[in-house]
C-alpha cells in the first residue's frame, strides 16, 4: 500500500468518526393519548415499548438552541460508568425549554441488570425492580441514567441538563425527569421510583 491510499485511508477513517453524531432522526410518528401527550412506539432490536412525552418533546427534528451535548460529551458519557458498548441507539428527544432535558435512548443486547450494578459500584439511586436509576456528576452535565431490562437485554436512557441553567441543586431537571419517566410512563415500572 502507498503512502498516498495510506494517507487517504486515515483521512476517511478520521472524517468518519468525526461526522458522527447521536441525533436519533428515525421515530415513527406518535399517537396522542387522551391527555393529548404524544406516545411515541420505540423500537430495539425486536423489541418495541410504548413511549409517553410530554408535548413540548421534540422529534425528528433538530434546534442546537435545546441541544445540549456534543458528541464527545455522549461519548463520555456512555463510557464513564456501564462502558459496555450498546448494540444500537433508539432514541433522541429534547425539550423547548432551556433547562430542562437532553433525551437519548440506547439498547444493549444481552447485558443484565446486575452487570449495570457492578459497573457503577454503588447501589442505584433508586431501584424500580425491573430498573435502576443513577444520578451523577460528569464534566459540565448533571447526568440520570435509568435503566430498564427488556427481553434480550438492557435498555439505558440518558437525560443530560442545560449546564448554563441555573438549578441548584437540579430540583428542576430531577421533577422533569421524575414526572416524564415515573408520571407519564409509570406503566414502564414494577415499582414507583417518583422520589429519587
């Protein structure tokens, strides 16, 4: 191989990697339920979960004004505590409030709750049975991990906060969370985990 196809290789290789982002542009379009809150049908693997947000949740479409994070904040995310690597993303969503919520789903085909658990080293912040939640700090961002079993795995939701918000101590962005994930999908839940 010459210098030159070397060359060209790397480059490729480089503009590959830097091209990627998580916004998660494939959902199908939601059904209202009666409280006009759209429930959106999310797909993993061969696996799919009935999804409720709340009306100002965006889809599908992209304003950096409400996006919060940047690739390589996700990035070190998703490695910082559970880095086993996910099989596949299914979700991007974000608010149109400023301090509120960063939305992303990912699946992980044959990983266990326990794994999670050792992974993180302490006990979750709150255990909802057939889920766990951690809150944490990392870099510039107050992060909630929520993890869910699923039939052939694990499903992890990332709820990242506007770091410029003023929210001490992240009173606003936890009631988001809490009413989003243990208010409108508590369906999703063994046990109710709204006073994390």
């Amino acid at each position: 191989m010459n210098k030159k196809t070397l060359l060209g290789l790397i480059f490729l290789s480089f503009m590959m990697l830097s091209c990627k982002n998580y916004y998660f542009l494939k959902h199908t379009p939601a059904v209202n339920n009666e409280e006009r809150n759209p429930v959106y049908d999310l797909k993993f693997a061969k696996e799919n979960m009935q999804f409720t947000a709340f009306a100002d949740y965006q889809v599908n479409i992209i304003n950096k004004k409400y996006v919060f994070f940047t690739t390589k904040d996700v990035n070190q995310t998703l490695k910082a505590n559970f880095s086993k690597p996910y099989t596949e993303q299914f979700m991007f969503m974000y608010t149109k409030m400023s301090i509120y919520n960063n939305l992303l789903g990912f699946y992980y085909e044959g990983a266990s709750l326990e794994e999670v658990k050792q992974a993180y080293g302490r006990n979750p912040d709150a255990d909802m049975g057939n889920g766990v939640l951690y809150a944490y700090d990392l870099g510039k961002f107050h992060v909630v991990d929520i993890y869910r079993k699923t039939g052939n795995g694990v499903i992890r939701f990332i709820n990242l906060n506007n770091p410029d918000e003023k929210d001490p101590p992240n009173k606003k962005f936890h009631l988001e969370v809490r009413n989003l994930f243990f208010g409108l999908n508590s369906q999703l839940w063994e046990k109710n985990a709204d006073s994390f």
